[in-house]
C-alpha cells in the first residue's frame, strides 16, 4: 500500500502537476489521520470494555459484602432493642424499689434475672471491608456512577467508620463496667442469669440506679445513630443492585 501512494506521489512530480500532488498528499495526510482516529477509538473502546467488565466484578463483590452486613446489622440492632428494653424494665424496678420483683429475679425465668445478665451488654458489628479494599486499590473512580460512588464512600468511610466509634465507646464502658456488677451481682453458672449478693443494699444504691440510667442513655443514643446507617446500607445496597442490572445489559 505504501509502495503504491508512493509511485502516484512520483509520477504527479515527474509530470510537474504539483497542485494535483498536493491535493493528493493532503488527501494522503487525511487518510493516515482517520487511520488513527479509528485505531484510538478501538483501543478505546476495548479499554473501556475491560474497564466496565472490571467495574461490574467489583459491584457484584461490594453487593455480596453489602447483603451480608444488613443480616448482621439488623440482628445487633434486634439484640440492642431488646437490651434496652431489659434495661427499661430494670430501671423502672430499682426505681419502684420493687423488692419482690427482684426477689423473684432468683427464679431463672424471670425477665429481671435476664436483664441483670446483660445491663452493659452490646452486640457486635464488623462490616465487610474486602470487597471495598480492592474498589480503592483498583481507584474509587472506576465507577463511572457518581451518586452511587459517593453513597459507597460516604457508607464505608463515614457510616461504618462512625459505627466503630460507637461501638469502641460501648466496649469501653463494658470494661470499666464490668468490676461494679462482679461486685454486686452474682452469676448463676447453669443458666448465667445475674441476681444481687445483697438485695437490700442494692435496692438502695442510687449509684447502681444512676449506672443503669447512664448505660440506657449510652445505648438509646447508639441505637438512634445505627438506625439511619442502616437505612443508608439498605439504600446503597438498593443502588448498587440498579446499576449491576444496568451494566449487565
């Protein structure tokens, strides 16, 4: 082919038709232009092949973490509810000074024997990390979907990373916690139900009524935090299902 243009080139120069020559070599140079115009578009498009075919894998991996973090998050917020509502009942007896309640708090099916055994209790919360760990290493901005990207950034960087603070902050109290309640509430070992060494004393403690007022606080306000995130999970979960179907097309 370059053989070719090249004896047109020489027989318009040998027969001194310059114009003619030069139309044609600026006809030539156009060629060779969109040559490379179509050969960048290919590469092009097959990059963006592969980058599509990349992002798709990385959504499907973030989906499967996603799914499996709103089970073990619905289920810590269950456990937590239904820790403050033990620890509800708890203080409207200490509150009452219901001594009889308490006292029956001995026998193991007693709702006050359960709530002895977990005041300062939490459940636990890790989200699942791998599949975003390998989104960063590969560069957040492979999702070409800003909304989704932001509301993925915004989950792990700011949601989960609020979450963990939360849930160290709970942790910490449990530890510093947990030497008051070894003083005062004996473990039952064939059920683990709590009941109080000194029932009278207890009673009449305000600092225990003020220590079970402190861990319902503390505990309202975590579950009034884990609430919304989950919405957010559940949303971005949402999302990121919408733009696998689309990618899939």
């Amino acid at each position: 082919m370059i053989k070719f243009f090249r004896k047109i080139r020489q027989k318009l120069l040998s027969e001194n038709k310059f114009s003619k020559y030069l139309i044609y070599a600026i006809g030539e140079v156009i060629l060779v232009v969109i040559g490379i115009l179509i050969a960048l578009q290919i590469n092009n498009w097959n990059e963006e092949k592969k980058s599509s075919k990349i992002e798709l894998e990385l959504l499907k991996n973030l989906n499967r973490d996603l799914d499996i973090d709103i089970v073990n998050f619905e289920s810590k917020i269950r456990v937590d509810s239904s820790i403050m509502v033990s620890n509800k009942n708890l203080l409207i007896a200490f509150k009452n000074k219901d001594k009889e309640r308490i006292i029956n708090s001995r026998n193991a099916a007693s709702s006050i024997a359960t709530s002895l055994s977990t005041i300062n209790r939490t459940d636990i919360f890790y989200p699942q990390k791998s599949a975003y760990e390998s989104l960063k290493s590969q560069g957040i901005q492979i999702i070409k979907n800003s909304s989704l990207r932001q509301n993925i950034v915004n989950l792990y960087d700011f949601r989960y990373q609020t979450v963990s603070d939360f849930l160290k902050f709970q942790w910490e109290g449990i530890n510093q916690t947990n030497p008051y309640l070894i003083e005062h509430l004996e473990t039952n070992i064939d059920d683990f139900n709590k009941t109080p060494n000194d029932i009278e004393k207890l009673i009449n403690d305000k600092k225990f009524y003020n220590f079970l007022s402190q861990v319902y606080y503390e505990n309202n306000v975590a579950l009034e935090y884990y609430k919304p995130c989950l919405e957010d999970l559940k949303t971005t979960s949402k999302a990121l299902k919408k733009e696998i179907r689309r990618l899939e097309k």
